[in-house]
C-alpha cells in the first residue's frame, strides 16, 4: 500500500500545502504544534472536509476535488490511533475490541487471537479501561485499529500523554506490528526520539508546509529541523565490534577505518549504532598526528549549509551514511573545501545509541 496525498487547505489561522507519498514501514510526520500534523492525517482520514486536491491508498481514491470524490471516513478502511485511547469505558477489553469488528473490510481476515497475542493483552481481556494503566489502554486502542483489518494506520502522537516508562513499553509494539503485520504506519510526533526509534521515513513540517523528507538519520540532521526540535544537530554511524582491548577500550570498524570507544559489552561482530554530535567533531584536510582524539575517519564533502552568517554546516559521507558537523564560515574558507573533496572528520566524543540494535 502506498499513500499519496496532495493537499491544500485554508483555515482561518493556518493554511496547509502538502504534497508526498508515504512508503510501506512507518513514516513520521515531525513538526512543532500548529504545523499542520495533525491537520493533515484528519484530512487523509476523511475528518477534515474542506480542502483541495488528491489522497490515494494505492489504486484506491479516497478523495479528489476536482472530481468531487470524498469517501466517508467509514468507507477508507484506515484505523486512527488517537492521542487518548478513547475506549468505551462501560465495555470490556474484550468488548472494546470487538467492536472493531463493526467497521471490519468483509474482504480481509484478521485473527483476534494474534492481535491479543502481539499486543500482550490477553491478561486484559475481562478488565475494563478504568482499571488500565495509560500503557495498556493505548495497546487496547492499537489493537482495535487493527481488528478493523486496515489497509493504513494512522496514529496522532499516540504517546503524547504517556510518561517516560510507559513510551519505552509502547514503541516496540508500532514497530512489531509493522514489521509482523505488514500494515503501513503514518505516525504524527513532535519528539525527535520517536522520530529516530520508528522512522523509516521522515517528512517534516513547519507551518504547513514541507521543510525536508526523507530517511530518518538525514532529515533529523537537517539543520532547520534539529533548531525546530530545539536539539543539538545529531548523526550516526553504524560500525562492527571487532576486538577488546586491554586498556578498557573496544575496537570498532567502519568501512576501512577503525575507531575505539569503551568498552562494549556485546559479541565480536555486533552491529553497533554511534551517536556523534555536531559540535563535537572537527573538520580537517587530511589526518592529523600528535593529538589525543584517538577516532579520526575519512569522508568526502555531500552538502554545504549556510546556518547564519558565521557558521555553515558540513555534510560528511563516511561510507554510505551522511555525518554533520558546524564549522565557521572563516574555517570553511581556510579549508577551501568544496562539494566532493576528500576530508577527515576528527571526533572528539562518541555516545553508544542502541548497541546491537543499528538499523541496518
């Protein structure tokens, strides 16, 4: 299933001009409040009714104004995960998620018991919502999306509301049910962690309109989102353990080069996913001896960014992933570096995100 939508809309404190196509797996839509997130999920699920242009779930039309098309949001056959779980509170679990079933596409199968079962909820069955924890409500409220049988799910920053413990439980199951179900995911969230838990696709919006898209790692180093998210500019790079050392250091390779950060506890040949921040890697011509940063790696300049009228920022290719650094203005004019010249990225400090998880 691949959704494409190109949308325009005005309301009378906000206007939306979007126009992409969201791929198989999870695809974020990133963005402060009021960029026009959630406006635009409404829109696809037929909540908002006044706009102009084309949505499309494959072969399907969910709506076209030129045409006058404009299926109610009964006829999409798209699941909405909401902020709160928005459960009957006088039903049961069980009674909750069979209500689904009402909304259910006569021409697809679903099995009540592997939802139950993917979900961890069986225990939950007989109990009902006022006695859940905020955790287990929103795994009630996917799993009713899912009873549905969706061709698409839309989830409007799902874990809004959730403490941080109860998040960290929640992101594996929108993974798993991607992954295990095949159903594809357009997620609404203001939270670059999520962005980089679950993307694999990444659109970010500011005011209504698209800033940039694309992979997860890339869009989320773009210089306009990462001071939208307030955040520092991040990069990874995924590497492979390749020894222990015995001054307490771990031996990494990536591509040709080798790195050491501390000591890893995980099995020679892991994959394993470094978090480098903007500020603390150093841009140079050629390698540099004499001092004490001992993780130095080569690359060739992808892009240049202006950022304000004394900094620019760097994008680096090391291998086949993009790594970004800041540098001034008058360090790139004294480097007279260009688009695809050769450099060496001198890091200064390495953060371990996800050891053995890398996404590959």
């Amino acid at each position: 299933m691949t959704l494409s939508v190109s949308l325009q809309l005005s309301m009378q404190s906000f206007s939306l001009d979007v126009e992409f196509e969201a791929p198989k797996g999870i695809t974020v839509l990133f963005g402060e409040s009021g960029s026009g997130k959630t406006t635009t999920i409404n829109a696809i699920a037929g909540l908002q009714t006044n706009g102009q242009g084309r949505i499309t779930l494959s072969d399907r039309v969910l709506f076209n104004s030129d045409s006058n098309i404009h299926l109610k949001p009964n006829q999409r056959n798209i699941g909405y995960i909401f902020q709160e779980s928005r459960l009957f509170p006088h039903l049961t679990v069980e009674q909750n998620l069979n209500y689904a079933k009402r909304f259910k596409n006569i021409n697809k199968s679903v099995d009540f018991n592997h939802i139950v079962a993917l979900l961890g909820i069986k225990p939950l069955l007989k109990r009902r919502p006022n006695s859940l924890s905020g955790g287990e409500k929103q795994r009630v409220a996917i799993g009713r999306a899912l009873l549905s049988a969706p061709d698409l799910i839309l989830a409007d920053e799902p874990l809004a509301a959730l403490d941080g413990a109860r998040k960290a439980e929640l992101l594996p199951y929108f993974k798993r049910l991607n992954q295990e179900l095949g159903i594809p995911v357009l997620y609404v969230t203001h939270s670059p962690e999520e962005v980089l838990e679950l993307a694999d696709h990444v659109i970010a919006l500011e005011q209504g309109r698209i800033v940039t898209q694309g992979a997860a790692r890339e869009v989320m180093a773009n210089s306009k989102v990462a001071r939208t998210a307030n955040r520092a500019i991040k990069s990874t790079l995924t590497a492979h353990l390749v020894g222990q050392q015995s001054d307490g250091l771990s031996e990494l390779q990536v591509a040709n080069e080798t790195l050491y950060v501390p000591t890893l506890d995980a099995p020679i040949g892991s994959a394993v996913c470094l978090e480098l921040v903007a500020n603390d890697l150093i841009l140079s011509e050629s390698k540099v001896n004499g001092i004490s940063a001992l993780n130095q790696v080569c690359g060739t300049v992808e892009s240049i960014e202006t950022t304000s009228s004394s900094d620019v920022l760097i994008n680096v290719c090391v291998a086949t992933e993009i790594i970004s650094t800041h540098i001034t203005t008058r360090s790139l004019n004294n480097l007279n570096l260009s688009i695809g010249d050769p450099c060496v990225l001198i890091i200064k400090s390495v953060n371990i995100c996800h050891a053995n998880r890398a996404k590959g």
